[in-house]
C-alpha cells in the first residue's frame, strides 16, 4: 500500500502509458495491443450477470472502498481511457485486451500478485478470498496467444475480454485440493456459501 497513490502508483501508470503511445505514434507502430485487467470491467458495489466488453468498473465506488488491489484497479481503468482518447485523437489503431486473473509459470524473481491472490486458499490470505470468491481466470499461454491472435488478425479492434467462464472460491479450492493435496487446502470459507451461482 501506498501513502500517496496518486503520485505514487495512478499518475505515473497514466502518464507511462501515455508516453509508450506518444513514441509508438512517432515510430509509425502499425498497432498497439495493451494489456488491460479485469479489473477494469467488473469492480462495482452490486455484479451484473454478465460482464462484457462496454463496461468499466466503477471508479467512485473503488475510491470509497478501497478494498485490496484498489490502487491497479483505478491505475488500469485511467490509463485505459487516456489510452482509447490518446489512440482516436491521433489515428492510431488500438487494441485492448482484457485478462482477468493470469495464472501459470512465471519468470519474475517473485511470485506475481495475481498468482498470489489465486493461490490463496493454500495460504491461507484471507484478504485475497473476496477477489476470487467468484472471477474468472485465464492462463498465461492462453493470453499470450490472445495477444497475437488480436495483433495479427486485421478485423481485430476495440476491447476482448480474455476469459471462458467463472469459477469460484470453492471450485478453485477443489482444483487446489485435487492438484496438491499435500497442502491441506481448505474445503470452507468463512462469509461465503458454497453455492454462488
């Protein structure tokens, strides 16, 4: 957490991707896929049926709540927009692709949030159980796939959210459970019902 995450974390992601654009558009880049987050859809007081490309979170509720992962969520959706503007102001052909939860390999030297947070009923993270109590998941091969797949299809265009299905909390607990039964994976979830569908 920041003490100051508007100067610290929200500012420099909008002005970063700005600035990643201003250079593609002087370079002459044919097309730029960026990646988004779900993140940026389906964070809002009440959850829809379904989800689909036109949403955007909601940014006041965020801010109100500031419930874990808050500053990514305000970072993406505004560096989004900014991007989308930045992009139809100067004729720039633009691409977003919008993962949910990313889980797979990794080659960073630390585990990455969005792993830590889908292999939180192994340890136990319980501030991490209300972002997946019900999301959605996509692995990394798939949405590196995605990304060329929308790179080189030339109808490609606007926002792709890259996810199937849904699952929750419990369907992830038994996938944990059945994978690694060495490590005690949890089979009850204090606040949440086992049916949440």
């Amino acid at each position: 957490e920041s003490k100051d995450p508007e100067n610290e974390m929200i500012k420099p992601t909008i002005n970063g991707m700005l600035d990643i654009l201003k250079s593609c558009v002087k370079a002459k880049v044919r097309r730029v896929v960026f990646t988004s987050s779900g993140g940026t859809v389906n964070v809002e007081a009440t959850q829809k049926p379904v989800y689909d490309e036109t949403c955007w979170s909601d940014l006041d509720f965020i801010r109100s709540v500031k419930m874990t992962g808050w500053m990514y969520f305000v970072s993406k959706i505004l560096a989004e927009q900014a991007a989308w503007k930045y992009a139809a102001e100067n004729n720039l052909d633009f691409i977003s692709i919008i993962p949910p939860l990313v889980v797979g390999p990794f080659i960073m030297p630390s585990m990455p949030p969005s792993l830590i947070t889908a292999l939180s009923p192994i340890t136990r993270t319980e501030s991490h159980y209300t972002i997946i109590k019900q999301g959605q998941f996509v692995h990394l091969d798939d949405l590196c796939m995605s990304h060329i797949f929308l790179y080189e299809n030339p109808k490609a265009n606007g926002r792709y959210i890259a996810s199937a299905c849904a699952a929750t909390i419990y369907d992830i607990a038994k996938m944990l459970r059945e994978e690694y039964p060495e490590y005690n994976v949890p089979t009850k979830f204090k606040d949440y019902k086992e049916d949440m569908g």
